[in-house]
C-alpha cells in the first residue's frame, strides 16, 4: 500500500487518533519498513523515533518515555527479544510488539513470557497495525482499571480496619474505665496518661502514627487489672507480696486481652514494659535502657507523674509541684532522662496543666452524671 493511501484506510478503519498512546519507538533492520511505519503512524498524529540500531534504541529509551515499541525479532547481531527484555528493564511502563516474518508458536510463547502485548507478523496491512496499538491501548486502559480498582480497595480495607479499631478501642476505654472506677483514686487516670504521653511523644518527635499508638497504648496500659479482684485493688494499707505479685502481673494481662486483636498488635510492647525502670529494676522483664520500648518509657513517665497527684488507700495526691519534682529527682533511675527532659518542655508549653486539669474536670463532672 502506498503511504498517500493512510489516512483513507483510517477513515475507513474509523480512528483518527489513539488515546492514552502518543509516542512510539520503531526497530527494524529493514530501512524501508521503518520509513512507511514512520509515516503511517505520523499521519495519526503519533510521534514516532524510528531506528535500525539496537544500541540507538536503547539510547533513546533511556533519554525519552516510549508508550509503545515495535521490534523486529531479527536485528542482525540480537534478537529483538533480547533487546526487549534489555529496553523492559529499563522503562517498566513501556509495551512492546513484536514483529516478525518467520512466526513459530515457541517464538510466541517466549515473547509472552517476556511480557510482550502484541505479535505482529511481516508483511502486515495497515488495519493490523492499528488493531495492535488498539490492542496495546486496550491492555493499557485495562491495567489502569485494575490499578484504580486495587487502590480503592484499599483504601475502603483501610478505613474499615480504622472504624474496627476505633471501635474495638471504644469498648477496650470503656472496660479500662470501669477498672478505674474499682480501683480507687484512679479514675480518669487513663485518659489523663494518654493526654500527656501523646504530648511527650510529640515532643521527642515522633511520627503522627507513633504518636497515636502512644495515645492508644496509654488509654489502654492498665487494661490487665480487669483480671484484679476488687479486694486487692481497693485494699487500704499495704498489699502482703502474694497480692503485691498479682498487681505486677498485670501488665501481661493486658497483653492477653489484647493479643487476639490484630489491630492492637503494635501497642503492646507499651503495655507489657510500661512498668520497667531505666536501670533495670521493673518488671515484668527487668529491661534497661534503650532495650525498653520507647513508647513504655514515655508512658512509664506520664503515669507516675498523674499517679502521684491521686489520692490512693495508702496515701494522699502530692501537689503538681511535687509531682514534677518526683519524677525529675528519678530521671536515669526509673525513667529514662530523655523522656523526662520532653516531659519538662511540654509542662513549659504553658497550658498542658491547665488543659490536664480541665480533662480531669470534665471526667468528674461526667463521673457525677454517670455517664
Ligand atoms: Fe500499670
């Protein structure tokens, strides 16, 4: 068919343009088949590079973006496999079709293995060619659903596994909430720690995800004393070492309600060593250092801290100075120095205690409601 011919055939073919692809790499040997393809496919307003030489086509891959490219499976010293397998590594995206004067199914089937869209054979009329680049935009458009669909799933799996967990986390605050109520002088405590501790970890930098599992981990640390009968937790005066060795445990309670929650899988090293010390002198596991989850050091300070301003059976709340005090005389003892000193710049912020004490408040007023 002679070139002048094209753009009757592709009125007769019913496109004039192909969407999605607009750049397209030419290999042949054969110089005459590159200048009718080069030409046919500018009348389709396709821009087209058109070469005879494995090494410029490789070239040009690696300088300009390709939608589709045509090579011949015999280029003299590679075979045009080859230098798609080379050219697919290069540019992931781009699609290749193969053409060909001497088909066998073995050929065939290495080409699909190699990833490529189409298979072209030689002679070929113009309308074979157009179905091959429809072809390709088909394959491509294709792909671009799937990816649109994956991603919506995604995202839909996403928000389902954080409405999961909020709610799990609602029931889990809820049932933290009623311990508090058993045990005395706690109540509100949870949601004070975790107020402080997400300010601490904010503080020392952590990520927005890191933060809101400190946040988490926090209304949830002392979950473990559902397990704690009420006679040991609200017990006036000291507890004898059998009772002394049941509040120890609770740590790893909390790590047992919550381990079949998937969602909860991150927010328990928190809990299991929110009672270790930084000199290795707490429990359950005697851990040090740095060798203490960072997120249980953080809350290991904001609980002692709120701790020592509630009234227990055993002794009356210290004043916030005190409080302060407290924690600062054992940083590098019990808490590690780091945390304390993110601790000391968040009470210098300005309003945390004002915004702690009216959290307390509204937990009171809601106490008195019983709500
Ligand atoms: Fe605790």
């Amino acid at each position: 068919m002679r070139p002048g011919c094209w753009s009757r055939v592709l009125i007769a073919f019913g496109r004039t343009t192909i969407p999605m692809i607009s750049k397209i790499l030419l290999v042949d040997d054969e110089v005459r088949i590159l200048d009718v393809m080069t030409q046919m496919l500018m009348e389709l307003g396709l821009d087209v590079k058109a070469t005879a030489h494995p090494d410029e086509a490789v070239r040009l891959v690696a300088e300009e973006k390709f939608h589709i490219a045509f090579v011949d499976n015999f280029l003299g010293p590679v075979e045009g496999i080859e230098l798609i397998e080379q050219m697919g590594a290069m540019d992931r995206e781009l699609q290749f079709v193969i053409m060909t004067g001497n088909p066998d199914i073995e050929t065939a089937i290495c080409a699909l293995k190699k990833g490529v869209a189409d298979f072209l054979r030689k002679p070929f009329r113009i309308e074979e060619l157009l179905v091959s680049i429809d072809h390709v935009r088909r394959r491509l458009e294709l792909e671009q659903q799937r990816k649109d669909l994956l991603s919506g799933l995604e995202l839909t799996v996403q928000e389902k596994t954080s409405e999961l967990k909020q709610t799990y986390l609602s029931v889990l605050i809820a049932l933290s909430r009623t311990v508090e109520k058993k045990d005395l002088g706690t109540y509100g405590h949870s949601m004070r720690v975790s107020d402080i501790s997400s300010r601490i970890a904010r503080q020392i930098g952590l990520s927005t995800s890191e933060v809101e599992n400190v946040r988490a981990a926090s209304l949830l640390h002392d979950i473990g004393k559902i397990g704690i009968s009420d006679s040991i937790l609200a017990k006036k005066g000291p507890l004898d070492a059998e009772e002394a060795d049941i509040i120890r445990s609770h740590p790893e309670k909390g790590v047992e309600i919550l381990q079949p929650l998937k969602q909860f899988e991150l927010l328990l090293p928190a809990i299991l060593h929110h009672h270790e010390r930084f000199d290795g002198s707490g429990y359950p596991r005697g851990l040090s250092g740095d060798a203490i989850p960072l997120s249980a050091r953080i809350i290991s300070v904001a609980d002692t801290y709120d701790a020592i301003q509630s009234d227990r059976p055993y002794r009356l709340a210290a004043s916030h100075e005190n409080a302060v005090r407290e924690v600062c005389a054992w940083s590098g003892k019990q808490f590690d120095p780091g945390v304390v000193s993110a601790f000391t710049r968040v009470l210098q912020e300005g309003n945390s205690e004002a915004d702690i004490l009216k959290s307390a408040q509204r937990l009171c007023a809601q106490k008195r409601t019983g709500q």
